[in-house]
C-alpha cells in the first residue's frame, strides 16, 4: 500500500468507530472544507472582539438565526430586542440561564420584601424532572440553589404535569423545561407547563419563568413536523440553550444561549461584563473567556452551507433512520418501545416484562460490542430504577447503510445471547413455569 491508500484506510477505520458510537450526542464528521476553516481558525480568540470582529460578527449572526429558529419574530434584532451569546457547550449555557433566573430573582425578592440572606426561609429553588443532564445538579452545588426534583411517574419519562406546581414556592427562582431528556429522547410537554404557569402566576407574589434546556432537541425540533410549541412562541420561556455540537454538527465545544429579551429583568446588569482592555469595549456573558473561534466559524459555516432546506433534509433523514431501528426492534417481539424517534431522533426500548430470555440489556451492551457497537443500557431515573433500557442516539452520520450493518449484527449478536443464555420457547399457561430450550 502506499502513504495515500494507508491514510484513506486509517480515515475509514476513524469513521467507522466513530459512526458505530450510538451512545454520543456529539458531532464526530464534518465536511472536510469545515475541517479545513477550523484548522484556519483554531488560533483565534472568540473573546476578542476588536482583533477577530468577523468571528463576533458570525457569532452574531448564529445566535439571530438560532433565536428565530425558536420562535422569535423575524422584525425583532440581536441586542434591540432579544440577546445571546455563544458558550462552550450547553454546560456553560445551562449555567449562565441558571444564573440569570437566580440573580432576577434575588432582584424581584428584595420589593417584595424577603430577606435573601436568611436561606431558612429563603433559599432559592429550582424546579426541574429527576431525569436532568448533571449540569443541573452542578449548577445548584456551585450556586447554593435547591434543587426542586419531580419524580416520573409511570411509564411517562418527562416532567409530571400533575404534580410540578406542587414544588414550586416563592422562592423558585425558575423551572427547567427539557426539550430532549438525555436518559431517553423524550420531552417535557412545554406548552402545557407554560399554560399551568400563567395561571399560577395571575396570583402569585413572585412570578415563576421557564429555562428551556434545548440541549439536543434545540437544533432539531425546529427543523422536522411533530413538536408542540415548545420554545419563545410560549410566553413565560425566557432563555433557552442548545449544544452546537449535537444536532448543530460541529465538532465538541460550541454551544448556545438565548434570552428571549434584551433587559435587565431577563439577564441582570451583573452578568454583563465591560471588558475595556481588548481594545473596544464590549459586553461578555460567558463565563469562560477566552477560547477558540474555530467552533463559531464552523456553526456559521455549516448554516450558510446547508441553509434552512438542507437542515430539514438531514434531520428528516436522521428520523427516518431511527424510525427504522423501531420497526426492527419491534419484530423481535421481546422488546417494549419507550421512544420510537417520532419526536427526536432517539431509540430507546427495555425487555418486556414476558420476554422470554435469558439476557439482559447489559448482556446485550456487551454482545454488541464485540462487533464495536456501542449501545449502552442504564436504570431509568429516580422512582423508576428498576427498569434498565438501552438507548440509540441517531446522528446525521448514521446513514442508512450503517443503520442496516448494525441491525445486521445486531441479529447475530441477539442469535448469539440465546445460544449462550438459552431462551425460553414454550410457557406453562397453568403453572406459569418456563421452559428454556
Ligand atoms: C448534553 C446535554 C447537556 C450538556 O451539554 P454539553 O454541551 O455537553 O455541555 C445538558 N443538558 C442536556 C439535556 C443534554 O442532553
């Protein structure tokens, strides 16, 4: 083989274990001309606005189109009427929501007459469903915040509307919407959590508002059919995050944050930094400072390069692939559907409680990852961790073609568990006893 044959091989092997990871979010393909502004760009500096104003320009013009994507009306500019900022991943954009609720809070706290510094009667408290990404539970360590958790109930893997008003007091600084629960794909209802909070708030003495944490769901609900509104359409979301690298297709380290307005009820003076010294004087959100613009320069790529048409196209593909998957899982007959990727593009299932195998999920993980596939099984959240389930994310680079390898091999890899762990081919309707072959 020559060098160039050797390196196309070596390419092929990166890809192929990076397309057979379903357990990530993050982007791991690009297009080699976004490799390329990357490369370019990685010696930039996004926090310096006067050295790099086209990176800031670009950042700009994410965040206008992102803030439009949900729901913000078309007339409306960055920083007239609504602002934002990039962020290193949806972490750093959970926190800086997490902070703009809790310091309006403390704002709106002081007329109303608390004393903030007595946290036996003032602890400020988050609301959010037990099944949260871990920044949340880092955002109420580092902050002091409480955090509010509602338990599933059932089978309903989302934020449990009969209930979540019951958790919430005057001193919640905010409930956390999730558009895309990372444990399973599913979403919590928005748009009903938004109606149960304007009633609640005709009477309330310290209005709640509503952090939608998009991470996932933020670059793909806009794009396809079937969501409820769930964005800046409702009146009571007031900032919503979204990860660059998941559905936004750009490599780890980008993300996003909006606040539906410019004002200081909505994101507190505090929080805007002046920094002076960089040349020309400009407001900084973000919590890190400096990093590279690379991440920004490839989002903008990709939006100029795909457009609005060319998003639709891939995450209507990306949903037609994890409808796929459903369809077989659900001919095996041994699997329950938790989500089927009619929402977001996400698959996840458990064993029937009837399945007559020997196996578990965790037999299954394993068995798939002798053919480099990486499919992971876990307990479902708080109040439901008995059930363990295995989940698929589907990424704009599972083709249909890779789609068909895995369900190939996940045949065999099922074919293998019953040999090995035997499965149970006829059931005693009387006694109820099991029969394994
Ligand atoms: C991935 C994820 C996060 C964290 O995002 P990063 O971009 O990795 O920092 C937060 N919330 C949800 C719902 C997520 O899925």
């Amino acid at each position: 083989m020559n060098k160039n044959d050797q390196e196309t091989q070596q390419m092929i092997n990166n890809e192929a274990k990076a397309n057979q990871n379903l357990a990530t979010f993050c982007t791991t393909q690009m297009e080699p001309q976004a490799d390329e502004l990357m490369k370019n760009a990685l010696n930039t500096n996004a926090i310096d606005k006067s050295e790099y104003p086209k990176t800031a320009a670009m950042e700009n013009y994410c965040v206008s189109m992102i803030a439009h994507l949900w729901g913000i009306p078309d007339n409306e500019k960055i920083y007239d009427d609504f602002i934002g900022t990039s962020t290193v991943g949806s972490s750093e954009g959970c926190m800086l929501g997490g902070l703009a609720l809790l310091h309006s809070w403390k704002h709106r706290a002081k007329p109303a007459g608390f004393d903030i510094e007595d946290l036996h009667s003032h602890k400020p408290n988050l609301v959010i469903m037990s099944g949260y990404q871990v920044v949340w539970e880092k955002f109420c360590t580092y902050w002091n915040v409480e955090m509010r958790q509602v338990p599933i109930n059932g089978d309903q893997v989302s934020l449990d509307m009969d209930h979540v008003m019951d958790y919430v007091d005057e001193n919640t600084i905010g409930i956390i919407g999730i558009e895309g629960i990372t444990y399973t794909g599913s979403v919590d209802d928005i748009q009903t959590l938004d109606n149960l909070v304007t009633e609640y708030n005709k009477t309330a003495t310290m209005p709640v508002r509503i952090h939608v944490d998009a991470a996932f769901g933020g670059l793909f609900a806009p794009f396809v059919d079937g969501f409820n509104p769930w964005d800046f359409r409702l009146k009571n979301v007031v900032s919503i995050n979204v990860s660059g690298h998941k559905y936004g297709m750009v490599y780890p380290g980008l993300g996003w944050i909006v606040w539906r307005h410019n004002t200081a009820d909505i994101l507190p003076a505090e929080m805007r930094f002046q920094v002076p010294y960089l040349g020309k004087t400009v407001d900084s959100i973000a919590i890190n400072f400096s990093h590279s613009g690379a991440h920004i320069s490839a989002q903008y790529y990709n939006f100029i390069r795909f457009g609005l048409s060319g998003y639709k196209t891939i995450m209507q593909n990306v949903r037609k692939v994890s409808l796929k998957l459903t369809a077989a899982l659900k001919t095996y007959g041994i699997f329950d559907i938790l989500v089927d990727g009619s929402q977001l593009p996400i698959n996840c299932w458990k064993l029937a409680d009837d399945a007559p195998v020997g196996w578990t999920l965790y037999d299954l993980e394993s068995e798939l990852a002798k053919y480099g596939w990486q499919v992971p099984a876990y307990p479902l959240p708080k109040n439901r961790d008995d059930v363990t389930i295995s989940r698929i994310v589907v990424r704009p680079s599972m083709t249909m073609t890779i789609a068909d390898d895995f369900l190939d091999d996940l045949k065999l890899a099922i074919d293998g568990l019953n040999h090995t762990f035997g499965v149970t081919t006829t059931v005693d309707q009387d006694n109820k006893t099991t029969v394994r072959s």
